[in-house]
C-alpha cells in the first residue's frame, strides 16, 4: 500500500510520514502542488492525503487535477479550515474523506484504513494453495502452520498473492513496498524473495513463488505437482 502525503508544512509532513511507515505503509510526500500532480500522475498510489493550503495552488486544484483521471486514488483532505464551506466544497469535488487539523495519529490512521479498505474490494484473506495470509492480522500460515515475516516481506508476499497469476517485475514490487525509487538497486528484491522463499516454499513440495524469466516474480500453483525443471531447449528458443 503506498501513500502520497500532500503538505508543506515539514514538521506535518514528517510525523504523517514517519507514523504512517510506521504503520506499515509506503509514503512519499511532496511538499507543494505542483509536485503532488507530477507524483499522481507518474506513480499508482492507494491513498493521498493532502493538506488544503500548499504554497503554490489550492489543495482543490490538486484535487481536481487528480480527480481528471478516470480512475485516481481516495483522497483524504487535511485542513486548518473547519469551515462547513471548504469541507463540503472538498468533498463535492470527490474527496473521500475531511480532517481538521489538529488532530490526533489515531484518528488519521482509522480514515485511512477505513478508506483503503473501501478502495480495495479484495478481500481481506487471501489464499493459494493451502498458503493464507490474513491482511488484516498481517497472519500468514501454510498447511496450517504460522510463518512469521518482516514487514518488507509481509508487504511483498501480499502484493503478490493480490495479483496471483500476474508476473510482477522487481520495479514493480519495489514501487509498491519500498518508498523511494530504488533505481538500480531492484536487486534487492531477489534478496528478499530469497528470504520469503526459504520460510514459505523450502519446507514444502509445492512450490509457490515461480520466477518469471525476464520479468521478475509471481505467487502461482505450479502446473505440475513437483515442479519439473525446464527443458533447456524449449528455453534457447525463446
Ligand atoms: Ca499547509
């Protein structure tokens, strides 16, 4: 789940980022409106809360720029303005959701939860196989046992039982669960499906983290029940 944090108020903009990392989420931030359309534009995000006054345009204007696209993510709007007229003018223009500022870490992490849940029709356990993970208690067991993960390795896992069947490149899995774009250094990826290889397929006969040559990973029940190695010929030709 990646989140963009809309305001120019450093002090604001750190502890949203810090409290929502910490909470498991991947957060970038941009400091004004013309960089939060650049980011909106450029990268999928699940969320974006946004501060209604940045030093360069209206937050509406921002939100209006996102909302011009058919489909841009929930947005939350964060605002010193209480007023009845902007909370209603914010959510006319198809804001999910008003806070006014101050408010508390915990209220904010409640909304955005709640709309992350509603932008995301999935459902809340996901299986392959007799692979589970709960998302909601961040549970994973295969055969009924309980696998314990890192968080990165949570979030990987996740993504990837999300799109089952779907091959995933490393730049797409690492936009999706680091923060920042870690140019050249998607490799780390490898490293971590290494690590989610050993605690979830090692052990056991099925093997459900298939490497997609020339693309990167995906979660799939292998077609034949022991996984064959592939025919070097059949490979060459490709
Ligand atoms: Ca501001």
């Amino acid at each position: 789940m990646r989140i963009l944090v809309v305001e120019d108020e450093k002090r604001i903009a750190d502890f949203l980022t810090r409290g929502l990392q910490g909470a498991g989420y991947a957060v970038d931030a941009a400091p004004d409106g013309t960089t939060a359309i650049d980011f909106i534009h450029s990268t999928d995000y699940d969320l974006v809360i946004l501060d209604l006054m940045l030093p360069d345009m209206d937050g509406l204007k921002v939100l209006e720029r996102a909302r011009s696209r058919k489909a841009g993510p929930p947005v939350l709007i964060l605002s010193a303005r209480g007023q009845v007229d902007d909370r209603v003018k914010g959510l006319e223009q198809g804001a999910d959701d008003y806070l006014v500022k101050p408010f508390a870490f915990v209220e904010l992490l409640a909304r955005v939860r709640a709309l992350l849940r509603r932008g995301q029709p999935a459902p809340e356990k996901l299986q392959v196989a007799d692979l589970t993970v709960d998302c909601v208690r961040r549970k994973v067991s295969r055969a009924g046992e309980t696998i314990d993960l890192a968080p990165k390795e949570f979030g990987i896992l996740e993504y990837m039982m999300r799109n089952k069947g779907r091959p995933l490149s490393r730049t797409m899995i690492v936009e999706h669960v680091w923060d920042m774009d870690y140019d050249g250094l998607t490799n780390i990826v490898d490293v971590y499906i290494r690590h989610l290889r050993s605690k979830i397929d090692d052990r056991f006969q099925q093997k459900l983290i298939q490497t997609v040559r020339g693309i990167g990973y995906m979660v799939e029940v292998p077609d034949t029940p022991a996984a064959a190695p592939p025919e070097p010929a059949a490979e060459r030709q490709v």
